[in-house]
C-alpha cells in the first residue's frame, strides 16, 4: 500500500517569491569579501589548537561555517547552493568522518601494530600531537559541512520544498 | 585481535557512510550496504561473543593511554550479550525492510548510526562515553521515527526527540555530579572512588542518572514519548527501536547501577532502592493497565512495552544472581518477541489493512503466516513455559522470591495475568471469530490476486524466524546462563 500523493503545491511555489529574503546590497557584498578571509583563517586557527589549547573542530567548524553562510547573504543562498552542489557538500561530509576513521584504524595495520586511534604508534616524534590536530581537523571539516547543509535545508524549507 | 572491540563500533559508520555515498551513485541502493554492514558486524559480534564467554572479559584502552584517562571499552557477557542481539536484530530487520520498509540512502544511513550507537553503548566502560553514545542513538532514533511519510511520525519524532534529550540531559547531570567529587569517568574507577565521596553529591549523580535512563527505557510515568513513537514509526522502524533502544538503555541502567554504585549503594539507601521498586511496580501495573484499554495494535504493543521494561528494572532492582539473570534473559527475549509482534503488526497490515484490535477478526483465514506468528509470539510473551518470555519471568520471579520481595513477586506474577488480558483477547479473535464484513475495502485490492501485493517472502520469513526464535531461545536458556554467570557474579561483587 504505498500512498505516494505527490505534494506539488503550486500556490507554495508562488508565495515564496514573497518570501525571498536576498536584497542585493553593495555594502554588504564588500564587507563579506573583506571579512571572510580573516574568519576563515580564524577558523583554521581554532581547529589547529585543539590539541593543546582550547579550540578544537567543533568551534572551528562552525566559524569556518560562517564564510559560507555570510557568503549565502551576500551573494544569494540559491547561486551559492548551486555553487556547492548538494553531493559535493554530502562527499565533504563522507570524507570528513571517513578520515577521522582512518586515522584509527590505520594505527592498528601491521606496520604500526598499535591500538584503535594510538597515534604514538606511528613512530614520528610528536606524532600523538599531530594526530589529534588531524583529527580536529576533519572534525571542524565535519562541522562545516553539515552546518552549510542544515542552512540549505533550512533555506529550501522556506519555499516549502524538499531538498531530498 | 582486541581491536576488533573498536571495529565493532566503527563498521556500523563505515557502513553508513557507504550508504550515504551509494546514494549519490544511484538512489535506493542503501539496502545492500545496510546488509553487508551488518553482516559484518554479525561477525565481529559473534567472534566477541566466543572470547567474552570463552576465555573471559575483554578490555581495551582506546588510543593507547592509561585506563583511568583513556577512553576503556570492556566486552564481559553481558556486554558481548548485547552486541550480539544488535547484531541478529538489526539484520533481520533489513530482511523485513528490504520489501517494506524507507527504501532510501539516508534511511539506511541513519539505521547504521543507530546500530553503532547502541554498540557503543553496550561495549562502552565509561560514563561520559556512554553519554555521547546514548545520544547519538537517541538522534538516530529520532531521525529513524520520522522517515514515516505520514505527519503523524513527524509529530511522534518531534515529542520523542524532546522527551529524549530531556532524558539524556538529566542522565549527564548525573554523570557530571559524579565527577565533581571524584574527578573521573571510567566506571571501574569511579566505583573504587564513590565510596569515599560526598553522600550527597553521589545520590544526586544516583537520581540524575536512573531518571534519566528511565525516560530512555521508558518506565512509566516517564513513558509518554514511547506510545507515539512505535505507533507512527514505519513498521520496520518500529520493530527495530522497540527492540533494541529502550533493550540498551535498560543494559545501560543495569550497568550503571551495579558497576558504578554498586550493591553496597542500593543496600544502604533506601531511597534509592525505592526508586527502582517503585518505578518497577508502578510501570508493570500501569503499563499492562493501558495495553488492555488500547484499540490499535502497534499502540497495544507499545504499552506492553512500558509494563515488560519494569519487569526488568524491577529484577535490577531485586539485584541478586538469579534476578539479573531473568533481566538479561527477559531483556534479549522481549527484544525477539517484541520486534517480531511489531514486525508481525506490519506483515498483517500490509496483507489485510488490519491495523486496530476489531480488525483482527478472523485474521488466521486472511494471513495465516501473520496470525501464526503473532499467535506464537503472544503466547511466549504471555510466558507459556519453553518460550523464552517464560525463562526470562522465571528467573525474575525466584530471584524476588530469593531476596524475600513478596510485594514484586505478586506484581511479577500478576502482570502474567495482565499480559495474559490483551494478548488473549487478539488471540481469541485472531483464531476463533468470523472475520467482520466492514472490512472489506481493506481486503479488496488483495482479493483477486490471491495473495497480497505488499508482502515479500523476506516478510514472512523473518517474521517466522522471530516465532521460531523466541521458542528455540527458550530452550537454550539454561545452557546460556551458566556462561553467563561469572559475569554477573562480577557485578554483584
């Protein structure tokens, strides 16, 4: 019994453009081309310092989350959906957490014999600090993505879509 | 190998995102990699399980530092218990869910989170990790709740997801009381450390943590998020959550009130003693009290749910080797019989439309695979001696009879007679009533095919095996809880 009442609502369609919330300001546009590298950079930088000051990939993620979503004010989240594409933003995400846990299991492969996530195993000096940066980082990659995701998913809501 | 205890939670995750990326390949392809993943961890599982039982507890510090610090992941037989009921569970469901279940990737992705959540959870010898794992299996779950199409799972997701994390919340209140004064989280460690800490800062920790896994395991005035939830799920989510989430969360109550408190804590605090026995009693009355008086089936089972979960916080309660047996025992047999009850629901409703007690009627001429099954499965849930439901109430009951709880042993027996109410009366209809003539329409569509359209042979067949199941378990019980002795006479130590 599958009930597949395809929702096409054509009176949603046409109240969105109401809705639209992109003004195309100059102002704007300018300060987020100056801003955004300085934020990103400053994300790079929290996600860095999370093995050995406070820091770390959530934070980092999400101010590196900002540039995309000032960059989706500035310049029209739609363009910039485009831009990203819906299954690029997916694969950040699978490559993200895939990263994360390969770095665990690769500490257990023959060559380094150690445990799940026993970064010392890998023998190079300071390897646990480098570890963890790495994994901050793909954490703060992580965070990034599925934070720009939820802004698209939020901003197709809008218009009484689905993004599936 | 010990890092095979760590693969088991990190296959589920490779799995699923295997399933997202198949997604961008080609839509719907999740069900192969679901299945390929828990095959696998069907494996891991098994191959724990041989070492936990056979050459005894597994313990593993991830990444390598010292217990107390580091993150200590430990598989005794409960754990490995677990792990292998996960395992078998979420397996079998995928042959059910491959015909009627969310066919697409995110599902399947979501479903393989839930899987290494509750594997988390199970395998996890620390509390803060056992946090982070309880909640990502209650996102999980959440998420698995509203993939129904209907607005009615999105309602049910929205009230289990704040029920939930209100839930998760008090647990971690708990954990954090329990850190302040002894400044650890490993759970072997924190028992040494708590004896010697501020009585009440450790009965606050105490109360935090049993609320809030009651609101997990669904204890009953605790409950409410749980009926809705298994009601409008999709069947196959249903059969999957009620089995396993509110199991590991009962697991994860067992574990933390006896490796961390300890039987010393129960012994010497009334109250807290008196929370267990009164969530117990009150949940096992009213919970069968409410199934009597419901009128669609998956709700029925769902409260059902509520009464079988305080008999296994009572037997946590009771807290002696035969008790915690029965909850072991009556935890992975309410798993099999309840996620097959709801599977069974689901084969029901999609060969005759028959989703309310009335439509029952004469259900065995209409699907007689569907009335079979539920009939079995009712029967061992009731406790019909070599079903499983039986061993597991059993234990419970001599175990309260051993400690002298006269006043649970009634409970215990009484809620027989209950469960004995509802699953009677759909028998009785099931079996001995001419099916209704208003019922046609449903009936309509199948009536010329000769057999119903929805239903797969991989339906039927897991909800036969799930009747097979909760019979040859029953069977196996007693061989099983010699090896699992050690383990418990450990926890009670």
């Amino acid at each position: 019994m599958s009930e597949s009442a395809s929702e096409a609502d054509p009176e949603a369609a046409e109240t969105a453009d109401d809705l639209r919330s992109y003004v195309e300001s100059p102002i704007i546009m300018a300060t987020v081309r100056v801003v955004s590298p300085f934020v990103f950079t400053y994300g790079l930088y929290l996600m860095f310092h999370g093995a050995n000051s406070s820091g770390g990939g959530f934070q980092g993620g999400v101010v590196v989350a900002t540039v995309m979503l000032m960059l989706g004010i500035a310049f029209g989240i739609d363009p910039l959906r485009e831009w990203v594409g819906e299954s690029t933003l997916v694969l950040v995400v699978v490559a993200g957490v895939f990263a994360f846990l390969a770095i665990g299991v690769v500490t257990t492969l023959p060559p380094f014999g150690g445990g799940f996530l026993d970064y010392s195993a890998l023998g190079f000096p300071g390897a646990s600090k480098y570890g963890i940066e790495a994994v901050e980082l793909f954490i703060g990659v992580v965070v990034a993505s599925t934070i720009t995701g939820l802004f698209f998913a939020i901003d197709a809501g809008k218009e009484g879509g689905d993004n599936e | 190998m010990s890092d095979l205890v760590a693969l088991a939670v990190a296959v589920p995750i490779f799995g699923s995102l295997a399933a997202l990326v198949a997604g961008l390949v080609r839509s719907e392809s999740g069900w192969p990699v679901a299945v390929v993943a828990c095959v696998a961890q069907v494996a891991i599982a098994a191959r724990l399980a041989a070492t936990a039982f056979g050459d005894g507890t597994i313990t593993y510090v991830v990444g390598g530092f010292e217990a107390p610090y580091g993150i200590e992941l430990l598989v005794d037989g409960l754990a490995a218990t677990m792990l292998g009921l996960i395992a078998v569970v979420s397996l079998g469901v995928l042959a059910y869910a491959r015909r009627a279940g969310p066919r697409s990737n995110p599902f399947y992705a979501v479903y393989l989170l839930l899987v290494a959540g509750l594997t988390g959870m199970s395998v996890t010898a620390d509390l803060f990790n056992m946090y982070v794992f309880l909640e990502i299996t209650g996102l999980a779950a959440y998420a698995l709740v509203a993939s129904g199409d209907r607005g009615r799972s999105a309602v049910a997701a929205l009230k289990y997801l704040l029920v939930g994390t209100v839930g998760a919340s008090l647990f971690l209140l708990g954990v954090g009381y329990a850190y302040i004064d002894t400044g650890t989280l490993n759970m072997a460690d924190l028992a040494t450390k708590l004896g010697d800490a501020d009585p009440t800062l450790v009965h606050a920790a105490f109360a935090f943590i049993v609320v809030g896994l009651f609101i997990k395991v669904a204890v009953f005035p605790l409950h409410t998020w749980q009926p809705d939830a298994y009601a409008g799920a999709p069947d196959s989510v249903a059969a999957l959550v009620s089995a396993l989430v509110s199991t590991v969360a009962a697991y994860a109550l067992l574990r933390v009130v006896y490796t961390v408190f300890g039987v010393g804590f129960l012994a010497n605090n009334e109250l807290a003693h008196a929370i267990l026995v009164g969530g117990a009693t009150v949940s096992i009355v009213a919970g069968s009290l409410l199934a009597v008086s419901q009128s669609e089936v998956k709700r029925m089972l769902a409260y059902s749910s509520v009464s079988q979960f305080g008999l296994v916080v009572a037997a946590i309660a009771i807290g002696n080797v035969t008790a915690l047996m029965g909850a072991v025992v009556h935890l992975v047999g309410h798993a099999i019989m309840k996620g097959g009850l709801f599977l069974t629901a689901g084969l029901v409703a999609t060969e005759t439309g028959a989703r309310r007690v009335e439509e029952f009627d004469g259900l065995v001429r209409r699907s007689p695979v569907g009335a079979g099954a539920f009939g079995v499965l009712a029967v061992a849930m009731v406790g019909v001696p070599p079903t499983v439901g039986f061993a597991g109430k059993w234990y419970i009951a001599v175990g309260a009879a051993e400690s002298g709880s006269w006043a649970l042993l009634a409970v215990i027996v009484g809620s027989t007679l209950l469960t004995l109410a509802y699953f009677a009366r759909l028998v009785e209809r099931m079996f001995f009533r001419e099916p209704s003539d208003d019922l046609e329409p449903a009936i309509e569509a199948v009536a010329d095919g000769g057999e119903a359209p929805g239903a797969s042979l991989g339906m039927r067949a897991t909800v036969v095996a799930a009747a097979v199941a909760a019979v040859a378990l029953g069977l196996a019980v007693f061989g099983y809880s010699q090896h699992l002795q050690p383990t418990i006479e450990v926890l009670l130590s």
